[in-house]
C-alpha cells in the first residue's frame, strides 16, 4: 500500500507573530531592558518589567497583529506593567517624584538607532562604574548586557552559581544605595571611565579566547560577546583604545578555526592552516589597526593588535617579522610593564635571535620571583630547551608546566611533549 505522508499545515499568522516574538527577544531584549532600566532606575525592575511585557507579547501579537516598532511596543508595555506593581505595592501611594517624572516622559515611541544605543552605552558603563569591584563589573555586564545566564557565566569563571549570583545582587545593591547615575560620563572622565569598560570588555574576551580551565581551549560564546560589545563601544566613541581593542579582538579571533583539532586539541601557531584564518576579520582588523595607530596617541590595545596584525599578514611563521614584532613588545612592556608581556617578548626575541637568547629572557623573569606558578611559562622555557637538546631541563618544565595547567586541552599538548621527549 502507498500513499503520500500528509503535507505540514501551513504556518499560520499566529505562527508568524509567535516566531517574530522569539526573534525580537534574541534580537532586541537586551535594548529593551537597557531603556527600561533607564526609565525605572531599578536593575530588578527592569528585568521583571522585561518578562511581563514579552509575556503581554506572546498574548496579544498572535491575536493582534506584530506591532510596526516592536522595540517601542515592549518598552512601552513594560512601562505600564511596571507602574501597575509599582502602585500595587504602595498601595496606590504616589510614585516618587523622579520615577514618576522618569516613567511619564518616556521617548520610547522614538525609533532612532540613537536613542536605543545610547541606553544600551549607558548601561554599559553603569555595569562597569569604578565603585564596582572588577570581578562585579564582569559579572554585571555578561548578565545585563550580554544578556548570559548566571549559570553561564559562573561555567565560564569556575565560580559557583550561587556565588555568582551573590556578586550580581551586591553589585546592583551598590549601584542603588550609592545612587551610581544611570549615564554615560562627561568628556572629562571619560578617559578614565572608557579604561574600566575597555578592560572589562578585554578581559571578556581573552577569557573567551584562551579559557582558564575546562574541556575546551576557547569559549566561543564569550568571544562573540566582547566583540559585540567593542563594535558597539567603537561605533558610538570612536576613540582610538576603542578601534585598537577591536582590531586586537578580530585579529586574535580570525585563527579560531585553526587554533584546536576537529577533535579539540591544541594546535601552536607555527602548526595552524593559515587557510582556515578568516581573512575578512584580518583586513578589518589590520584597518582598525592602522586608523588606532594614525590617531597619534597609542594605547597598549593598539600595539597588541599591531603586534597579532603582524602575525595575521605573515605568510608563515618563517616569513613573520620577527624583529619588527620585539620592537612592538619593547614599547608595550614600556607603555603596560607586565611579566606576562616580559614572557610573550621573551618568545619573540627565541624566534628573532635564537632559542638560547629566549631562555636567558625567560629565567631573568623567573630570578625577579615573577610567573613561577604561571603554566605557560613553564612551558615556554620547556619548548625552548627542547629546541635546544636540553632534554632533562625541557622535562622538568613541562612537568612543572603540566602540573600547574586547568585545561584539558594544554595537559594533552604537554602530555604529548613529555611522551616525545622519551622516544
């Protein structure tokens, strides 16, 4: 017996409105909230104002229609919502003076681009404000910016969930009782507060980009995120840190296809298919690069993105310039002293003048007492002395290297090492 299956109803317009919510929270909800936490002065707020109002929208566009502005639609649902619990709860006391203000001049019916990016660059520097301890300002930005799960987040960080929810809470107490204002800064402190959210952004993405610890080398899910949040820093204060830290971020990104096996294990750069590298991410990169360099004042963002440009241009690591590269890190570790930029031109100089001159680089950064609980450095001296047929030192490093390491991935990179050593 034969017979056609039965064809799939056709979608209905319910079905459309239905999809078209679904779109607009992945899309827009995280704008949405921004104005609402605007409009209410209350994180929490915010948030529950947020869900009644998508609640409202999975009601009524199937039956009603999918509103022109569906931005202004939410927020101006969420409004209302809000003033109902507000009233309910006060039991119908007058609002406060400025939220009533606030919740009745709203200019949510707007649908310039402006208005909606501006609360979400306000909000970013709210979640960001120096008041906040640094491990807050990520944890607030990833939730309410980015829109992450607690749960995501604390996977991310290897904090526990609740821990990170504890952070989340105090952070958002903190900007309520010490009245944190809801704004981008002045020109004046601009300077200053553009450092806090750069760096927040930054260390996003590098956590992304080279996870701490876990099952995999990278955590693709944070890197997408930073580099939405440095388009959006870029494109609304068009300041050179801004376009380097961005430049840096896609330049970095673009070897991400090469960068671990199908199976998950780490592949050194020297080792990468540069065929895989995303070529349209290196051009805006290195154009990034050199709009941050034109500008005059440059920051270490810039010189860090100058540096991966050069990797990301060189046809090999044979053809890579390397002199031209411990020129950048010499004026790096002057501009950002830091042991881990002393170790990374440590690595460039073994590959400029020889693999003895690397690790003569490395044990001064070790006799100043600096990075010996640090993995990578271990196991860059161990590379180096493996290079150089110093088998017994090169065993000792990566042991040492393998011991200290929380990643899976690097603890078979160095396994293997240790495994090659003894053949």
């Amino acid at each position: 017996m034969t017979g056609k299956l039965p064809e799939e109803p056709a979608p209905t317009a319910a079905d459309h409105a239905r999809d078209a919510v679904n779109t607009v929270y992945r899309d827009q909800s995280r704008a949405v909230l921004a104005t609402l936490i605007r409009l209410l002065g209350d994180f929490d707020r915010a948030e529950e104002a947020l869900q009644e109002a998508f609640r409202a929208a999975l009601e009524q566009w199937p039956r009603d229609g999918v509103p022109a502005n569906p931005r202004a639609w939410l927020v101006s649902t969420g409004r209302f919502k809000a003033i109902d619990a507000l009233r309910k709860r006060a039991n119908l006391e007058p609002l406060p003076d400025d939220l009533a203000e606030r919740l009745t001049t709203d200019d949510s019916d707007a649908d310039g681009r402006d208005s909606i990016e501006d609360d979400r660059l306000r909000l970013i520097f709210t979640c960001c404000h120096p008041a906040l301890a640094e491990e807050a300002q990520i944890a607030l930005t990833l939730r309410e910016v980015c829109g992450l799960t607690t749960e995501e987040i604390a996977r991310a960080f290897l904090t526990a969930p609740a821990t990170l929810a504890q952070r989340i809470v105090r952070a958002k107490a903190k900007i309520r009782t010490a009245r944190i204002p809801y704004q981008v800064p002045s020109r004046a402190d601009l300077p200053d507060r553009l450092d806090a959210v750069l760096r927040v952004v930054y260390l996003v993405f590098n956590e992304g980009y080279a996870a701490s610890s876990g099952a995999t080398i990278t955590r693709h899910d944070l890197s997408n995120e930073a580099i939405s949040l440095g388009r959006l820093l870029f494109e609304l204060l068009p300041e050179a840190d801004g376009a380097g830290l961005l430049g840096l971020m896609l330049l970095q990104d673009s070897r991400r296809a090469a960068r671990t096996t199908p199976e998950g294990d780490l592949v050194l750069l020297e080792d990468q298919d540069r065929a895989l590298w995303n070529r349209p991410s290196i051009a805006e990169g290195t154009a990034l690069v050199e709009r941050a360099l034109s500008a005059g004042e440059v920051g270490p963002y810039t010189i860090q993105a100058a540096i991966a440009a050069v990797h990301a241009n060189a046809a090999s690591t044979a053809a890579t310039d390397w002199g031209q590269i411990v020129a950048l890190y010499d004026l790096l570790v002057r501009s950002e002293p830091s042991p881990v930029i002393e170790l990374n031109r440590a690595v460039a100089l073994a590959m400029r003048d020889g693999a003895e001159a690397g690790v003569k680089s490395i044990d001064a950064i070790f006799a100043r007492g600096d990075l010996g609980n640090y993995h990578l450095a271990h196991a860059a001296r161990a590379d180096l002395c493996r290079r150089l047929g110093r088998t017994e030192e090169a065993r000792v490093a990566y042991e040492r290297a393998l011991g200290l390491t929380q990643q899976e991935p690097e603890r078979r990179f160095l396994q293997r090492r240790l495994a090659e050593l003894k053949k």
